[in-house]
C-alpha cells in the first residue's frame, strides 16, 4: 500500500467514524427517550444495525465515488482524497455549531468543481444533476410518506381496546424506526464513504473496517446529540416520531437501492416537518431555516476547503 492509498483509506475510516456518531443520533436518541430499551442495548443494538446497514446495505452504493468520478490515477486520488478531508472537518464543525450538514452536499458540489478546472479528471454529469436534484424531492418525498404512514399506524392502533397490548405496538414501532433509521444511515450516509474507499482497497476489507468504524462512532460521538434529538422526537408523540422516521427510512431505503447519495440527515427532517404541521407548527419555519443554512453553507465552505487541499496536495506531489 502506498502513501496516497494509506490515506485515502484512513480518511475513509475517519469519515466513517464521524458519520457513524454524528447521524445515529437520531436512531439512538428515540431509544434512550422512550426508555424502549436500556441505554447499553440502546447502543448495542444501534452499532449492529449500523453495521449491517455499511456492511449489506452499502453494496448498492458502491459506484457512488468509485466509478462516477475518474481520471488519471494519481489526480483522481488527490481529488478524492482533497474532496473527503475538506468534507469531513467542515461536516464536523458545522453539525456541531447546529448547521445540519450532508456529507453528500458537500462532496459532489466539490467534486464538481475540480472535474471543471482539472483536464485529469471526468464526471458522470447526468448522475450528478439526478443527485443533486434529490436533495429537494426527497425531503419532500420524506413529508408525504410520513404524514401517509402517520394516518395508516393511527387507523390500526385506533382499533386497539387493551392499553398493554397497546403499548406493545408502540414499542415494536420504536424498535423498528430506530433500527431501519441505523440501517439506512449505515447503507447510504456511509456508503458513499465506502465507495471513496474502494479506491484504495479491496470490498472485503473496505466493508466491515468501515462498518465496523461506524458503529463505533455511535459509541463514542453520540452521547449528547441522542439525548437532545430523542426528547424532541418524543415531543411530538410515539405514533408521530415513529412516523417520522419510518416514512423518511422508506425513501432513504428507494433511494440508497438505486445508488443514490441523499442527505439522509434532511431526508429524517423532512419526515419530521411532515408531522410537525399537525403536531407543533410553530417548529416549522425554525426547521425550514435550518435545512436552507444547512444548504446554502455547507457546499460552499467545503467546495472552497477541497480547492485549498487540492493545490496544497498537487504541489507535495510535485504535479
């Protein structure tokens, strides 16, 4: 192995690791709220969901970098390579300054400018613009599906007389939207670090290796996120939250089968405003104002960072 796919390969894992803390907040924090589980399965089962979700679930995403970007073997390195260093920190630092950020949002955009101003590099330009144009529609797509899925889980357990049997389904709902949100998370927000992963190494040690960082990342990145995330989804109700996020799993879950980077994180927002212009409206705008921070910054912060690590690579390389 050599120096370049050394670090190609720990930014992946790096990536992987912060992805993996950052984004199960919201699978993890439903858990601990709701008491469903206790906090040591909570995390337990999270991390293995998490690791199913990079391990199986990211095979479908495996042409998300790897394959849609080329060009010349030591240029298409360094870009990559640029493009996930500038992208991770600034993800980092922006989700933690509560700026809801897409590690995809920022790595196409960046992509897309090197491809434009280096003849050593190429693009799928008609993946690009169909990848770009899902980061509005499926949030959208997020708000019908939940609010759908609110009014058929309402109808059914409507029917239910027993309040202990009652409370069983409510469980098993909570049990269910946390795994298929860790799941997804796993399969689409880390799968495309996979696919950049892939240009350094082999399948069958990218896969659990990042996997395996992932849900780690939960251990150790999500304590006070999962804590402030799950008391607000609980805010809103068990039938709404679970809602929530098994209406934004379903498109997350479309989209990562046709090997698609959304914003998984917008993607659960979405779902959540679905359900909030009939729970507590007031959060709307709030939440409206924070994707468009999140939309408007993000590309730009990281398109400028990867541009500076680009030039600061080609010349260690002498290129």
């Amino acid at each position: 192995m050599d120096y370049l796919s050394m670090g190609l390969f720990l930014i992946g894992l790096i990536s992987s690791f912060v992805v993996g803390g950052n984004n199960a907040a919201t699978a993890l924090g439903i858990l601990i709220s709701t008491n469903a589980l206790k906090r040591k399965y909570s995390y337990l089962l999270s991390s293995i969901s998490m690791f199913l979700g990079v391990s199986l679930g990211g095979l479908s995403m495996e042409k998300s970098i790897y394959g849609t970007v080329n060009g010349q073997g030591i240029y298409l390195q360094l870009a990559v390579f640029s493009v996930f260093f500038a992208s991770v920190i600034s993800f980092y630092y922006l989700n933690k300054m509560g700026i809801p950020s897409s590690l995809s949002q920022m790595i196409y955009p960046s992509l897309a400018v090197l491809v434009l101003l280096s003849r050593q590099l190429q693009l799928d330009w008609s993946k690009f613009w169909f990848t770009v144009a899902s980061w509005s529609f499926s949030p959208l797509l997020a708000i019908l599906c939940s609010l759908g899925l609110y009014l058929l889980l309402a109808r059914l357990t409507r029917r239910e007389k027993e309040v202990l049997r009652e409370m069983r389904v409510y469980k098993f709902l909570i049990l269910a939207s946390s795994v298929f949100t860790s799941f997804v998370t796993g399969a689409n927000a880390v799968g495309i670090i996979v696919s950049e992963g892939l240009l350094a190494e082999p399948p069958f040690l990218i896969f659990p290796t990042y996997g395996l960082a992932a849900a780690l990342g939960i251990y150790f990145s999500s304590k006070k996120a999962s804590i402030v995330v799950g008391f607000r989804l609980t805010r809103m109700g068990y039938l709404s939250a679970t809602s929530a996020l098994l209406g934004s799993d379903i498109i997350s879950e479309l989209f990562t089968l046709a090997g698609v980077p959304i914003s998984i994180t917008q993607t659960i927002m979405g779902g959540i405003m679905g359900l909030s212009l009939r729970s507590y409206g007031q959060d709307v705008g709030k939440q409206l104002r924070q994707v468009a921070r999140g939309w408007m910054t993000s590309p730009v912060i990281a398109i400028v960072s990867s541009l500076a690590a680009y030039g600061v690579m080609k010349s260690l390389f002498g290129l």
